[in-house]
C-alpha cells in the first residue's frame, strides 16, 4: 500500500497542490471507494496501476479532486465576513464611487457557502448598493463541489452549521429534506471552474479576494507561486482576506503587498 499511496500522494500534489501527509492513508483510500465502484476496480492497487497509463488523464483529475478537503460552512470564522461589511466594503464604495463596480473572488470556493454568506451580506446591505454592480467570482477546481454550488441545495446540518437562523429564513427556501438558497442571493454568484494552479488572467481583476482554507494543504514554494498569481489579480488597494491571523509567509515577503495599497491579513 506504500507505493500506491506515494503514487497518489503524488497525483494528488500534481493536480491540486496538496501535499498529503502519510498518516491520511485510511483517509484516502476511504475516499477512493466510490471511485473504485463507478470504475469497477477491485482494489486501490488496481486503480493505481489505471492511473500510470498516459491516457487516463481524466482519472488521475477524478481522484485529486475526490481527495481533495470540501469542508466549508456557512460564515465560517465569522470574522472575515464582519471585516468584509464593516470595514472592506465601505472602504470600497467609497474608493470605487465612480465605478460603482466591485469584483469579488472567492478562490477555492468549495460547495459554495463562503460566496454565498458574502451573497447574503450584499443582500442586507439593501437600498446602500442601488446603481451598483457588485460580482462575486466564485471558482474551485473540483467538478463535485462546484456542481452543488451551482445547485446552493444545503441539507438541515449544513444550515446549521454557521448560518443564523433568520438568515435561512430570509435566504433559503425549504426543498425536501433540505434547504435551497432564493436566486435572491443564488444570482449574485458566478460559479467557474479554476485550478489555482493555472493561470488566472482570465478571471480579470479583483477588489477582494478570498483565498481560505486551502493554502493550508500546500507546500511553501506553491504558496508563494499560487499568491503571486493571485496578486497579480489584484487591483490597485486589492483587500486580501486569508483564513489565518497573520499573513501567509510568502505574503509577507513579496513586493506586491506594499504596491497593493491595503492589506489586510489580520482577520
Ligand atoms: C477546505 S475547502 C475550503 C472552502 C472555503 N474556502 C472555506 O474556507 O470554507 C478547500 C477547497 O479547495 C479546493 N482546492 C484544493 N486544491 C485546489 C486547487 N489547486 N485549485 C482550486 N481549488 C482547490 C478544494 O476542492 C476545496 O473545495
């Protein structure tokens, strides 16, 4: 099993960046049981050997992507999202005033929960954002997360988890045993597919990037490539939120952070 699961780590670090620690072997190989289903491998060993093939490009996605973490819930921390309306947006309309337009990028953004509680935050700002045009991007790499994103269908313990209670009531609609969330918030997100290992220009600029809880996974020489990427996407006094008290190191040491205005990493 050692040798199949250097082989994944492997895959798993090519296709996503993450950088898997050896004690997550039962972890993956729990995760890998659906893919062994759907393709009829008998065990990991077999799909290891499926994944050696040069042609089985799509594959070797499948698995990085069904190894990948999804956790996320709504609010998650709490604090980034009070940054976000206390002081991030004010900050912004009044720097974009003549614009009236602000770019939103939640990178990595998993299921969805994290643009959808900026959504909801728009949302309750009301009559303040008439004759503004506010996007959020929200991107992940992996095909499953992105696929209930788009969906924004939540089960009773997801909507528990972070999101007050007149908020679902307000935001959601009951769905089954689930709750949808109301195109009200829905339509304020764009839903792409985007590896944060790729080139991210075609993305355009952003006022605010989120980027939380997945650089985590990835190793310090990736850190500083996916966040020189990121900066680049920045425009002029760009707000970084990370997930952390303080600033990614590679953050810290790049040039971009003085010539981007505001920086702000310390949510
Ligand atoms: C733990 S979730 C975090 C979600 C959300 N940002 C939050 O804080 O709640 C990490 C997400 O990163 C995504 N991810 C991992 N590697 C990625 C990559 N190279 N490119 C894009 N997304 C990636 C995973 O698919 C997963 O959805």
């Amino acid at each position: 099993m050692a040798h199949e699961f250097k082989l994944l780590r492997r895959i798993l670090k090519e296709r996503s960046g993450i950088d898997l620690n050896e004690d997550k072997m039962d972890l993956v190989e729990a995760k890998l049981r659906p893919i062994l289903k759907e393709y009829d491998f008998p065990s990991i060993a077999h799909l290891t050997l499926a994944l050696m093939k040069p042609d089985n490009d799509h594959l070797r996605s499948r698995v990085a992507q069904t190894i990948a973490v999804l956790e996320s819930y709504f609010f998650r921390d709490k604090a980034p999202f009070a940054y976000f309306t206390e002081t991030m947006l004010p900050r912004l309309m009044e720097r974009r005033a003549a614009s009236r337009r602000i770019r939103i990028w939640c990178a990595a953004s998993s299921t969805g929960q994290e643009p959808y509680s900026l959504a909801m935050l728009l949302s309750e700002e009301g009559r303040k954002l008439d004759g503004w045009n506010v996007e959020i991007v929200a991107t992940d790499f992996s095909e499953e997360a992105l696929r209930k994103a788009r969906a924004g269908l939540y089960s009773q313990f997801e909507v528990q988890r972070g999101l007050p209670v007149s908020m679902l009531v307000k935001f959601f609609n009951k769905s089954g045993n689930g709750w949808q969330i109301k195109p009200e918030a829905r339509d304020r997100v764009a839903f792409r597919e985007h590896n944060l290992l790729n080139d991210c220009q075609e993305l355009g600029r952003f006022d605010i990037i989120f980027c939380r809880n997945v650089l985590i996974y990835f190793d310090e020489q990736l850190k500083t490539a996916v966040l020189g990427r990121l900066a680049r996407s920045w425009r002029r006094m760009a707000i970084w939120c990370s997930a952390r008290r303080r600033a990614p190191p590679a953050c810290r040491r790049t040039s971009w952070r003085c010539r981007s205005g505001i920086m702000a990493c310390s949510v």
